[in-house]
C-alpha cells in the first residue's frame, strides 16, 4: 500500500515543480520583482476629515490590484501604489468617485 501510494506521489511532485516554474515565468507568483507597481497621485477636495478616508480606503483596499492607500487629510491628497497590470489610475478615480468623493489627477 505504502509502496503504491510513493510511486503515485512522484509523478504529482513532478508536476508541481513543473507547474510552480511556470507560475513563476508567467509572473503570476514571485511578488515584487516580477509585478509593475505604479503610483497614482490625486487630489481629492471634498476629503476633510477621518470618516472620509474611512469610506475612501475602504473602497480602494477592496479594489483588485490595489497594494497600499495612503490618505491625507490636511493636504488632500490620496497616493495609491497599485499593480498597473490589474488596475489602472482612472478605474482608481472612478473607485473613489463611486465612494462620492470628486478626484482631480495630480501625477
Ligand atoms: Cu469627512
């Protein structure tokens, strides 16, 4: 039984190690060193205070490819690094202007 189950295993090992090889070659897992961040900087006016970049963060971390918000609050301004090969820097305004909150491109 032992003996049946490790000459089934092999050929699984086999694949996987194919399959993870492959994974890495297509950039689909390797992280940054593979993936194309890209910042996106914008003003939004009408972000004046915590409650806003509450609604406003909560938005964009659900946003697919979306790696790191950083809200300001006195300047209002919002910096979004996002994977450019999922996301791109207008579907992340319309993100945030779903949210209801106006944004004016500043990059
Ligand atoms: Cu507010």
């Amino acid at each position: 039984m032992d003996r049946i189950s490790n000459t089934n295993l092999k050929p699984i090992e086999e694949y996987n190690v194919k399959l993870i090889a492959s994974m890495i070659g297509l950039g689909l897992i390797g992280g940054a060193a593979v993936a194309k961040e890209a910042t996106a900087e914008m003003k939004v006016p009408a972000m004046d205070c915590a409650a806003c970049t509450v609604v406003i963060k909560k938005a964009l971390t659900q946003t697919k490819g979306v790696k790191n918000v950083d809200l300001n609050v006195d300047k209002r301004t919002a910096t979004i690094v996002y994977e450019d090969t999922q996301v791109t820097q207008a579907e992340i305004q319309k993100t945030i202007e779903k949210a209801g909150f106006k944004t004016e491109r500043s990059n």
